[in-house]
C-alpha cells in the first residue's frame, strides 16, 4: 500500500510540474497536487497541524505538513 501511494505522490507530483512549469507559488502546486490525488482516490489533508511533544507536553508551535496522504506520507512542498 506505501509503495502505491509513493508511486501515485511521483507521477501526480510530475503531471501538475509539466502542466504548470516551474516559477509559481508553493500554493499553487500544492492546491493542484491535492487535486490530482484526491482525483486518483487517495486520502490527503493540507495543512495538517503538527503538535510538538516535549517532556509529556503537547505544544502547538505551529508545524504545519503541506500535505497528508493516507495518514501515513507527508509531503513538503518546495518551490525555488
């Protein structure tokens, strides 16, 4: 199943870099990234909030995952 949806991240990742092209936003690729693997009928959260444990205490330091797929793949999105 990991590597399914490892497989899927890949070529999503690689249709939206083709249609859009380099020199946009960070958003822009990843509301387009959410779109293809919502459309290929996985599960993925955007801006899933990250709690940071330390010593038994939960803190919200406002770690934020770009995207979430199948509660088990986080993806940071990079644009340069």
């Amino acid at each position: 199943m990991l590597e399914d949806v490892g497989r899927e991240l890949v070529d999503s990742a690689f249709q939206v870099h083709t249609a859009l092209g380099p020199g946009l936003m960070e958003s822009a690729y990843e509301a387009c990234l959410h779109h293809e693997l919502s459309q290929r009928g996985l599960v993925v959260e955007r801006q899933k909030a990250l709690p940071v444990m330390y010593k038994g205490l939960q803190l919200d330091a406002g770690y934020r995952l770009d995207l979430l797929i199948e509660g088990q793949v986080v993806v940071e999105l990079k644009a340069v």
